[in-house]
C-alpha cells in the first residue's frame, strides 16, 4: 500500500523521480530560484511527507469556491439523524403522484416514528437495485440497511408543507458505501418535489451529479491530497500531490 512505499522511500538514501528522462539533474536550489512554469528533472531525499495517515489524505473539495474540507466523521451524521428524528414524520405528506410511503413506530423504549417515501416511475415502484427512497426518523444503522438493498437513500424530514433535506453538514445522499455532500457554501437547496422531474424520464439512472444539480446541490468531490518535502543539500522543494 501507498503509506508502506512512502515509509520505504524515507529509509532509502536517495529517491529518485523517473520522470523527464531526457532532462539533466537540476539542484533545488536553481528550482526555488526560477520563474514557473519549468520542466526540471530532480535527485533528491524525501525528508518527510504529511498527512502521515493515509486515511487523513482524503478531503472534500468544492470546484465551484475552491474550498477543501476534511470529511465528517459516521458520529456527526448520526447525530444529525437523532436530532432530525425528533420531529415526526407529517403525514400529510405521505403517498403523493411521484412517490409511495410507509410508515411504522419502533418497538424500543423511544418509539420512533419512521417514514420511508418510495419514488415512482410511470406510477410502478422500481426494481431495489433501481430505487431511490427518502427516510425520516432512521438512526445510522438503518440508513446503512437501506443503501445495501437500495440503489439511492435520502435523508429528510417534514415541514408542514414539504419533506426537506437535513443540515448539509450531512450527506445529502447515499449510494452503496459512498456518502455524498453537498457544498454550504455554494449549494441553494430547492424543494425535494424537483426529484419528481428525474422520476419522469424515461429511465432514471439516479445519478448523484443529477440529483445534487435538481436539488441545487454544489456537489463536493472526494480528493487525495499530501504534501512532500524535498531535499538534496542546497535547498528543500515542497511538492503537493492533488489528484480526484
């Protein structure tokens, strides 16, 4: 794995950067010196590279302000489902033209109140692996339940008019193991009603770039990102890998 080879080229002597081939060797120091954009080719130590985790590599980025944000952790989200579960679902806002529901209370000491909206299309409900459904009132473990058997799982909760997205700071999609979020900053959430325009199509794909861009989601990108420091006894080179 990547963190193992990275420790390995620390204890090595020299690492040497195999790209440009048909360039000369060239000291950091003339490199710090020059105006960019150059092409160098460089022999030089790898003196200490960040984040030292690989798993801290990861971040979240936006391409719209250009703002990168470390990835919330699985606690922060289910907190935010236990806080949106307080409200229970409307009922008001079950069975409409574009999507079915269901909903049951909890057997445990809390009762919860769960709502799960099915989507429609052309009236008929879809295959699992095809579905995307909306809940209101689940915990952590039972989102996870749903993506296994689901294609799509958004979280929501009531207003007295419409069903809405929760705080962003949670994901605002789910599909297999991967968590989708949405930009603060950038993102001006609309009404879920506009899922109903994709449920039209012929056949939905529910694609999360589609879903985020009805929903007025800035749609924010997993990157890897790490820092190197590079050194050959005239100068020290800080070189940052970024890459989707």
């Amino acid at each position: 794995d990547l963190e193992s080879h990275l420790q390995r080229c620390q204890q090595l002597t020299v690492t040497v950067l195999t790209d440009h081939q048909d360039l000369n060797n060239t000291e950091l120091k003339t490199i710090m010196n020059s105006t960019a954009p150059q092409q160098y080719r460089i022999r030089a130590k790898l003196r200490t590279y960040k984040p030292q985790k690989l798993h801290q590599s990861v971040k979240l980025h936006c391409s719209k302000c250009n703002s990168l944000l470390e990835v919330p952790d699985g606690d922060n989200f289910d907190l935010i489902l236990q806080g949106s579960a307080v409200t229970a679902p409307n009922p008001e806002l079950h069975n409409t033209s574009w999507y079915d529901s269901v909903m049951w209370t909890t057997q445990d000491q809390k009762q919860r109140k769960i709502a799960i909206h099915f989507v429609k299309h052309d009236e008929m409900l879809q295959q699992p692996e095809d579905t995307l459904l909306m809940i209101e009132g689940g915990t952590l473990k039972e989102v996870w339940k749903l993506t296994k058997r689901f294609k799509c799982v958004i979280p929501v909760r009531s207003t007295e008019d419409d069903l809405e997205l929760l705080d962003l700071s949670a994901p605002f999609l789910l599909q297999g193991n991967v968590k989708y979020y949405g930009c603060k900053q950038c993102s001006s959430p609309k009404s879920i009603k506009s899922l109903s325009s994709i449920a039209a199509e012929q056949r939905p794909s529910w694609e999360p770039t589609e879903i985020a861009q009805v929903l007025g989601i800035e749609l924010l990108q997993y990157v890897f990102i790490m820092k190197f420091t590079l050194v050959d006894g005239t100068g020290a080179l800080n070189a940052y890998l970024f890459d989707y």
